[in-house]
C-alpha cells in the first residue's frame, strides 16, 4: 500500500469513527432525506445533524442536493454502508467473550 492510499483510508475512517455519523449513514442509506427528517428519525438536535453532515459532506461520503428551499443528503457510495457493516462485524467477533477493547 502507499502512503497516500493509507493517508486517504485514515481520512476517511477518522470520518467514520462517530457514532452518530454512522447512525445518520444508516439513515440515508436508502434514500435522501433533509435535515429536519434526520433529525426526527434519529432524536438528534438539529444542530447536531447540521455539523455532523457538513464533516460527512466534507469527508465525500454524502451527496448533498438541492431541491427548492430543501436540501437532501444521501449516500455517495453504497459501499459506505458496506465498509461499517464490516466493521461492525469485525468489532462482534473480537468483542465476543470479551467486555471491552
């Protein structure tokens, strides 16, 4: 690997090392939704969705769209979705049998 495959790889995983922005990926995941529906579903205030998106948006796993006076946010890739189910995987199975990292 080189170093600036690995230095994009932490980018994005120091991205992903957030619960709630996990739990807004999974929110979005099938299909684009506004900040005021992410907030609803998720019990987050608006403020913290905003700033979370905006680290998502800025990290390039979000795609943000404009329609009228709303503003939808989805998924860049679906293989975000894929990469935190691995990971939560990955976290199952070295947790099992064990009570913390």
């Amino acid at each position: 690997m080189e170093p600036e495959q690995l230095q994009r790889a932490a980018f994005l995983a120091k991205s992903l090392s957030d619960m709630n922005r996990l739990r807004i990926l999974h929110c979005i995941s099938s299909e684009q939704k506004s900040v005021s529906a992410i907030v609803e579903e998720l019990g987050l205030s608006q403020p913290l969705v905003s700033h979370h998106l905006k680290e998502l948006k800025h990290s390039l796993l979000v795609n943000v769209e404009r329609q009228g006076p709303f503003i939808y946010y989805g998924l860049a890739d679906p293989r975000i979705l894929a990469v935190v189910e691995t990971l939560i995987q990955v976290a199952d199975d070295l947790l099992s049998g064990r009570r913390m990292f």
